[in-house]
C-alpha cells in the first residue's frame, strides 16, 4: 500500500524512462553506501549447469549495462539477466521510447536496444567479479546491432557472445524483440539455425537460451523448439513483449509502437509455455516470463513446467520487496 501511495504522488508524474533512472540511481547509491547488501545464501535450486538462490529473475530490459546486479540481487532476485547487448554501442531509439498504463498495470517500450556495447559491458562483469563474491547467477542476453545488415547477424552475435560468454554464467540470443527493425525475421528456422550456431561456437561450456517471440504462431514455435534440440541448445526463455494489443484496452497510449508487457501478456505467455514443456525433456530449461505479477502466477508456472521464472513490469507496479514476497512465498 505504501509503494502504491509512493508510485502515484512521486514516480507516476516523472516521465517513465526518467523514472527508471531515478529508482536504479537509488538503488546504486544505497548499494555503495552499504545500505541495500545480500546476503550469502544457499543455492538449492539446480538448472542450467548452475546453481541459483531461487527461481525468480529480473528479466533482461532492466539492467541495460550491467550495472545494477548486486542491487537487484539484494532486493531478493536469484539470477539478473542484463541486456540486451549488441556487438557495437548504439544509443537506441529516440525519446519518449518507454509508457505507462498503470490502470493496466503494463508497460509499452521502444528502447531499441540502447547499450554500451559488447566490449564495455565485458569489462564491467569481469571488474564486478574480482571485487565481489555474493553474486547473483547472471545471464546475458545479446541482440543484433542496428548497424549490421541482416545477412551479416551471425557474425555479429558471435562477436558479442565471443566478448560476453567469458563473463556470462549463461548467454540469450535475442531475436525477438519488436524494436529493431528486422530482427524478428531471425526467428525463421533458416535464418535463426546460422546465429544460434555462431553463438554456440564461441559460448564454450556455457549453457545457450533462444527468446522466443510471443506473436509467433503455435508452428513457428514448435520449428524453434525442434531447432534448439537439433543443435543442442540449453533451453528456451518465453516469451517476450508482444507488438499485439487485443484485449488490453482501449488507452490512447496503447497507440504507441512497441513492446507490450504486463499482465495481458499472461495467457499467452502460458500457452507458449505449456507448448514448449510438452515438446521439450527435462535436460532443458524452460525461464517463463510475461505477466507475471503475484505468488499465484509463480506457483502456476512451476506446476505447468517452468524451472525458472523472471519478471521487468510486475516489479515496476509491485515495488521494492514485491520479489522477496514472491519468493518467501515459493
């Protein structure tokens, strides 16, 4: 109740981008000063080769850059994967690029994949783990620059998972964004099977995810899934932000072009995942994000086969203690 007063009277008057800004210079400097620190916990939970604290992550679209993972790992997230990366830094679409509708309790984004690039974000991870020991499992998911052609995707993604997996405890190819034009065309088999090979090769031991697009029909998911068994990837994270807007209302800001997230991403999200667990074993991992906001929506998503979950928008209207509620409950 009280984040709820505090979202209306502070944040829901700032710009949404701004406000972003605002709460990750906050947990930054309370993260410095010693205030916001975890805890060295158990890891029971075993996926991906790893082992993570629990099974709620801070999706990728958070944490551009890498620069807020002992933060987020203090406000209880077992794993934070920062992101998306590309080969070459790029500034990402222009502003406003990001919308709230809080009666909705979603968000719209246009981000374009604003980042630092491949080679600053690598550096950063590997500074972060010679000075600290208590950190999170950390995933990088990695997209293609705006600048590269489409014929030339592998080699870009490799280039980025060459720079990141060294870091990386685990790499996501990114092909499913709506905000980079073009990309989403990757998620053909014939296109996708180049990248995620690329990729492969260069990701070593390291376990290798696909993000799936939640607009894609049954079919084309089930050619991606089959792809990722042919190739030996370690699983699937689904779904991303859908450009779809039936059933979310009729808002003036639901005009706006980008990615949709919030809870009407929910059914779908569900469906995708019950798709992929019938048609994957259990040597993959399945992370389930898209609408979820409450201990309800976790416990659903475990029961019907995700072994991990992760969350953006359920945190942004949930706030600071909304991951410790989901996961003391789990």
């Amino acid at each position: 109740m009280l984040y709820r007063i505090v979202f209306s009277l502070f944040f829901k008057p700032l710009k949404p981008e701004f406000a972003h800004h605002v709460v990750v210079f906050g947990l930054s400097f309370l993260s410095k000063v010693g205030l916001l620190r975890a805890k060295k916990l158990p890891r029971p939970i075993s996926e991906l080769g790893l082992s993570f604290e629990n099974r709620l992550g801070m999706a990728a679209g958070f944490d551009k850059n890498g620069e807020y993972i002992r933060p987020l790992h203090a406000l209880g997230f077992g794993h934070i994967e920062i992101g998306t990366i590309t080969a070459i830094a790029q500034p990402g679409n222009p502003k406003p690029r990001m919308f709230r509708l809080p009666e909705q309790r979603a968000l719209i984004n246009r981000m374009g994949f604003n980042n630092q690039g491949a080679l600053a974000v690598s550096q950063r991870i590997q500074k972060l783990r010679e000075r600290h020991d208590v950190l999170p499992v950390i995933g990088i998911n990695i997209g293609k620059s705006k600048l590269t052609e489409a014929h030339l995707a592998a080699d870009d993604y490799r280039v980025s998972a060459k720079l990141l997996a060294p870091v990386a405890d685990y790499l996501v190819v990114n092909v499913s964004s709506p905000n980079t034009p073009g990309l989403r065309d990757l998620q053909q088999v014939q296109e996708l099977g180049p990248i995620l090979s690329a990729v492969l090769a260069e990701a070593g031991p390291k376990p290798v995810l696909v993000k799936i697009a939640p607009d894609l029909a049954d079919q084309d998911v089930l050619s991606v899934l089959q792809l990722v068994k042919l190739l030996g990837l370690s699983g699937v994270v689904i779904a991303n932000t859908t450009i779809k807007r039936e059933n979310a209302g009729d808002s003036e800001v639901l005009k706006q072009a980008g990615g949709l997230s919030g809870p009407m991403l929910r059914p779908r999200a569900l469906e995708m995942l019950e798709l992929a667990r019938n048609e994957l074993d259990e040597e993959y991992t399945i992370i389930s994000v898209g609408g979820l906001e409450t201990l309800a929506d976790a416990k659903k998503r475990i029961e019907l086969g995700a072994d991990l979950l992760q969350a953006y928008t359920g945190f942004v209207y949930g706030g600071p203690f909304w991951a410790r509620r989901i996961t003391k409950g789990l």
